[in-house]
C-alpha cells in the first residue's frame, strides 16, 4: 500500500501550495555575516562548549555502562527473586554438563573444554551481561563452525606415528588435543578482541545485516553440518577429516561407504539413548506447567550410560568409543600463539557476527517478554570479555543457547544470579566430578547433541511461511541455506550476507512508481490504480517513489515519470525541437525576401507619389497593379519571442504541473541531482511545472554545498 501524500491540497495551476516547493534558482539576497569574535570570547564560547572530561559523574557513568552489575545488584529482590535463581541456575548447571561435554566434542576438542567453557564465560557474563534469562555457553552452531577450523588448520592426518617401529600407524590424539586447544584458545581470543573492538565502537548495528530469513537459513544449513558431523558417532566408524567448500557431501558419502563396517553396539547405545531423550523432553513440554522443573534426562542418561559402561567394559567388550581420560582442576592461563592470528581471522570474525547475533536476538526477546532493556552494544562486549578472558583458560568461543535459555526462564530465574549458580555446578564438576566420566560413550554425547538439533530442524517449516508471506525472504532463506551447506559454514556466511544485501539493493532499484489521487473529503493521496476513491487533482500529476533515489535507481525514476505522465515527453521534446528547426528555417527566408523587397522600397515609394492611392481594401495599386503590404509580410515571416506548443501546431499535455513526492527520500547522490536537473529541464520544455513536496529537509537536497551553495534551491537547468 502506498504512503499517504499529506498536506495542503496540490496547485492547480504553475505556481506551488505552501507544502511544495519550486526547484527554481534563489531570488534571496545574501545575509550579512556577522562580525569576528575577539579571540577571548572564541577560547571561552569552545571551552563552556565541551563539558569537563574527567568527573566524578562521568567516571561513575562509564563504570556503571561497562559494569551494569553494579546498577541492578545493589537493588537486587532478594526475597522475591534469589530462590528462583538458585533452582534456575541448579537446572541450567545441569544442562551445561552434557553440553559442554558434547559441544566439545562437536568442535574437535577434549571434552574437558567443554566444561572449561560452561564455567568462565558464563561466571565473567555475570559482570558485563544485561540480558537477565540469557544461558552463555557453548552452541550448536558456533560449535561446528570451530570444528571446521580444527579439521583444516589442524587435520588429524599430520599426528600419525608408527606403532612399535612397525607400518602400523595411530593418531597421537594427546598431541593432537594439545595443538587444537593451542589454536582454538587462539581463535577465541581474536574473537573476543572483534567483539570488543565492535562494541566499544558503538557497532552493535551490524548484527541488522544479518535479516532473521538469513540467521534462520543458515542456522538450519549449520544443523545439518552438526547432524552429518555426528554420525560417525552414532554408527561408530572412523572417517577422514574434509573441509573446505563440499565437504558436508564428501562426508556423507564416505559414511555411506562405510556403513557396512558399523559398530552394533555403538548404534544401539545411540539410538536407545535417543529415543529415551526424545521421549523425555516431550513429557518436559508437554507437562511444563505441572513439573517444578524439567526432569534432567541428559544429566540422567550420561550417568546411567557412564555407570553401565563402566560396569559392563564395553570399550574393551564391544568396541565402544568412549570419552577418556578427563582431567580434574582448572588450568593455568596460557599465551595465544601468534602465528595462528592470520590463519584464523576470517573464521574469527564470522563466530563472533553469529555468536552476537543468536545472543542479541534472544535477549531482545526475553526482554520484550519481561519488560526490560537490552543494551546491543554492551551485550557485544560482555560476549566480547567472556571469550577474549576464556581463550586464555582453553575456553572455546561461546554464545547462547535457546534450550537453557528457555530453561532457565521457565524454571523461575530472574537475573544474572542464575548463571552464576550454573558456573559454580559446573566449577564443582571441574574439581571432583568431572574425571568420573571417562567412561561415557561418545555415541551418548552425540545422541544429546542430535536430539538437540530438533527445534533448528523445525525451521525447515519457514519454507511454506516464507512462500505466502514474503518470496524475496524465501529466496534469502534459501541462497543461505544452500550456500552454507554447499561452501561451508565460513564461506557460507559471506555469500549469504552478500546476497541479502543484494535483495536490499534490486528492491530500491526497482520500487513501485504510482501516480496518487486525492480522497475527498481527507487530505489523504493515494494510489489512483489501487484504490478507486482517489481522483487525480485536474492539471496536476503527483509522482510518488515507494524507495528513496540514488544511483542506482535514478534513471529508471525519470523513465517511470515520463511513463506515468501519460505523455511521451521526450518524443514531444523531439518534434517541437523539429517545430523550432523549421520555423528558424522559415524566418531566414522571410528575412531574405524583407532584403529583397527593401530593395524596390524607393521605387515603390516614388510610384506612390505619382499615383493616387487607391484604398487598401481595394488590392490594387497604381496604374491596376496588385498592391503588396510589406508590413503585413514582414509580420508573417517574424518568428515569435517564444513559440509554444500551441503556436507550434503540437499536442500540450493534459496536465500543467507534476509534484514529485519525495516523503519516501532520505538522501540524494549526485548522480540523482543530475537526473532531477534532466527531469525539470525536460518538463519545462514542454510547459510543465515541476515541484517537490514531502521533502525531508534540506539535507536531502543541499548535501552538495559546493554546487549548489546553502540555500539555493535544486535548479531546473543545466
């Protein structure tokens, strides 16, 4: 539907209404400038100018906005909310475990890791986070994208060693682990650094690039890398490790070759420890207003499976993968190696743009829910420290996931408070847990992580959503989510924002030109074509653009105003241009036979003399000769002072003025000046007025001082 065009009535003849204005060249006389100040008054007007930098009002200020602790704690309900975020935060601490146990695993790390990064970052959220029900922490998704980076920069095809001096080789997976620890602590790091440097430089916006059809496309592409990437897992197979672009396929179709070699026993413990998650997670739906809490099914399955292999030894019995060897106590904090920096940085800043924007999505939604403020920038920083400050404890990079978020706010949590429970669970497993795990299967870890994977699989229905709603969003969704699966997930990103913004720019380039009509009675406009009660005002065309005007859109603008005119002005321009030719043509030969004639004059004067004259009337002049008025002639063959259309013998059109509706526009390139310059000199040539009405301010017009000076309006010439 297009935009009302609001405001005193359009002109009905050439001269504008107050609400347009004329695009003609100032009459205004320059104003005087003012006399010089004295160099005192300037140094004390620049001085009172800036407030004092360093204050005790502004420090607190500062340290409050990087702190935001500090606001809510002092004032923090003790009676009303810390009871909530004590079974909030013992819930989500559950959670943490099997995740961060899986997401390690799914990142191509020691499971330990897993842990690491359930602990600090969440603890260092608590600080710098304003989102009360966000649970930080390891994801899915961020997940994949660093196993990606391990399995290219860090394959496990460069730690073969011989076994025994014999050709039999193996993995060393201890120094592999060490070196793909070493790098991802590295990539973390520099993922921190990005997300700081974007927030203190207020660049929280640039998470608007990524349009929710395009975060949901590629968050589904990314579930299926996580789903392919576990099935090794599930069927108990080794596979070789593939990156780069196609390597989701050629993953898949070796696991399609090595299906014969499948492990019994790996696949029964996966799939019976699926069906019971699923079963579980859907009585937790189901009875969510009845249950406390949610019966902790992950937690129960690792122990129950952790206890069977233990006492059964399926390892050794039956060939069971398990987890291994996990140890207890927290690591010193260790250097980044450098020399990683330049391998990693495209991979860096892609998690840290999708870690942002799954984090601040959520955090919009639970504030808009709860009825608090989110703040974008802060956000960027707190995830920015909590990675930055966890690389160095062998931390992956960390987001928010949407099942401990939902979680922790079903289960009564209310603030920050709650993350820190789930820490302090997680820091007591570190300590005297943890190495209780070594036995669990890994095909358990896997089964979590596919079960988990449901409600990304669940976008798959934005397909039929997307069809009805929007087409030009489908086809983001599904560039996206072809791209990702197609050219993995860091390439993926960039030729999905790519292609958004692409969408952004046909859309502007082709937007919908209408002509508006007057609604009586109101002082509305709209589109004569769409809706029936608006009537075009008599002698006035008022164009009006659904999209601003910029270069890339600035021809097919004056092409479409010349269509929507209803006249073809540039073939009318062309014939009078031809009009003009011949009457110029005319007016030289009349000027030629005035040179003649003048020539005679003398004689024809002399005969007048000799003879009566005849009355003029008569047509006949001495002696019967035919008498010839010079006059008359001459003003037959003088062209006029300016011929119009009318004189010319051409067609004038229907209407005398055009306003252009610039309510749409927000900025004018050169390149639209240019046009808007063509579009009144082309209108003006066959004797129509041309206005601006809705225009923003002077800004969209006067953006080029040098051509056009402060206050001179957009001239019609060239």
């Amino acid at each position: 539907m297009s935009p009302a065009w609001k405001g005193p009535s359009p002109p009905t003849g050439p001269t504008a209404s107050h609400g347009a204005r004329p695009m003609s060249p100032s009459t205004s006389s320059p104003q005087p400038r003012p006399a010089p100040l004295p160099p005192s008054s300037v140094l004390t007007l620049v001085c009172c100018s800036f407030p004092p930098r360093c204050s005790a009002s502004t420090a607190k200020s500062l340290l409050f906005r990087f702190l935001p602790f500090l606001r809510w704690l002092p004032r923090y309900p003790i009676k009303d909310w810390l009871l909530g975020d004590i079974i909030s935060g013992f819930s989500v601490g559950i959670m943490h475990l099997p995740q961060g146990l899986a997401y390690a695993l799914l990142a191509g790390l020691p499971p330990v890791t897993g842990l690491y990064s359930s602990f600090y970052p969440v603890f260092l959220y608590f600080f710098f986070g304003t989102s009360r029900h966000n649970s930080v922490g390891p994801f899915a998704v961020i997940s994949v994208m660093i196993g990606s980076v391990t399995d290219s920069l860090v394959p496990s095809e460069d730690f073969l060693e011989s076994v025994n001096s014999t050709n039999v080789t193996m993995v060393n997976e201890a120094r592999r682990d060490a070196a793909r620890v070493e790098l991802v602590a590295t990539l973390t790091i520099l993922v921190g650094v990005f997300q700081v440097a974007l927030g203190l430089l207020q660049f929280g916006f640039v998470v608007t690039y990524l349009s929710d059809p395009l975060v949901r496309g590629y968050t589904t592409a990314a579930s299926v890398h996580v789903l392919i990437s576990q099935l090794k897992y599930v069927f108990g197979i080794s596979l070789g490790e593939h990156s780069g672009p196609l390597s989701l396929f050629t993953t898949f179709i070796e696991i399609c070759q090595k299906l014969p070699k499948t492990n019994v026993g790996t696949l029964v413990t996966a799939i019976i420890a699926m069906v019971a998650i699923f079963i579980v997670k859907e009585l937790n739906h189901k009875f969510s207003a009845k249950l406390p809490m949610p019966i902790p099914i992950e937690l129960i399955t690792i122990i129950v499976s952790t206890g069977i292999s233990y006492g059964v030894n399926l390892n050794s019995k039956f060939g069971i993968s398990v987890v291994g060897h996990i140890p207890s106590g927290l690591k010193p904090p260790m250097a980044p190696n450098i020399k990683y920096f330049g391998q990693v940085v495209g991979n860096a800043f892609a998690i840290a743009v999708v870690g942002y924007a799954i984090c601040i999505s959520l955090g919009k939604i639970f504030a808009l829910k709860h009825g608090y403020k989110v703040d974008s920038n802060q956000e960027l920083i707190a995830l920015g420290l909590s990675n930055f400050l966890g690389g160095f404890f062998q931390c992956f990079a960390i987001s928010c996931s949407m099942s401990r978020s939902l979680v922790q706010e079903s289960t009564g949590g209310n603030s920050q408070v709650a993350g820190v429970i789930a820490s302090l669970v997680i820091l007591v497993t570190i300590l005297k847990i943890g190495e209780l795990f070594r036995d669990l299967p890994k095909a358990i870890l896997a089964a979590i992580i596919i079960v988990n994977l449901k409600g990304m699989f669940k976008q798959f229905a934005d397909f039929r959503t997307l069809w009805k709603s929007n087409r030009v969003d489908l086809m983001v969704w599904i560039v996206t989510f072809v791209a990702t699966l197609l050219l993995n997930l860091d390439l993926g990103l960039g030729v999905s924002v790519a292609f958004a913004l692409l969408t952004v720019v046909f859309q502007t380039q082709l937007p919908h030109y209408s002509i508006l009509g007057h609604i009586s009675d109101t002082d509305i406009y709209r589109d004569v074509v769409e809706y029936k009660q608006a009537q075009e005002v008599p002698g006035v065309k008022i164009f009006h653009s659904s999209s601003t005007i910029y270069f890339a859109n600035a021809e097919l603008y004056s092409e479409a105003l010349k269509k929507k005119s209803g006249t073809n002005v540039d073939r009318l321009i062309e014939k009078k241009k031809k009009a003009l030719k011949k009457l110029k043509k005319r007016q030289k030969q009349a000027e030629k036979e005035k040179a003649k004639r003048q020539k005679v004059l003398p004689r024809a004067a002399t005969i007048r003399a000799l003879c009566p004259a005849p009355p003029l009337s008569s047509g006949v002049g001495c002696h019967g000769n035919p008498l010839i008025d010079l006059g008359q002639e001459a003003a037959e063959g003088s062209m006029p002072a300016e011929p119009t259309l009318r004189s010319l013998g051409l067609p004038v059109p229907d209407f005398h003025t055009v306003i252009l509706d610039f309510s749409p526009v927000n900025f004018v390139d050169t390149v639209s000046i240019k046009i808007l310059k063509n579009i009144f000199r082309d209108f003006r040539e066959i004797e129509v007025d041309v206005f601006i009405a809705g225009c923003p301010g002077e800004e969209a017009l006067q953006g080029h001082q040098p051509s056009w000076g402060k206050a001179t309006p957009l001239e019609g010439h060239d």
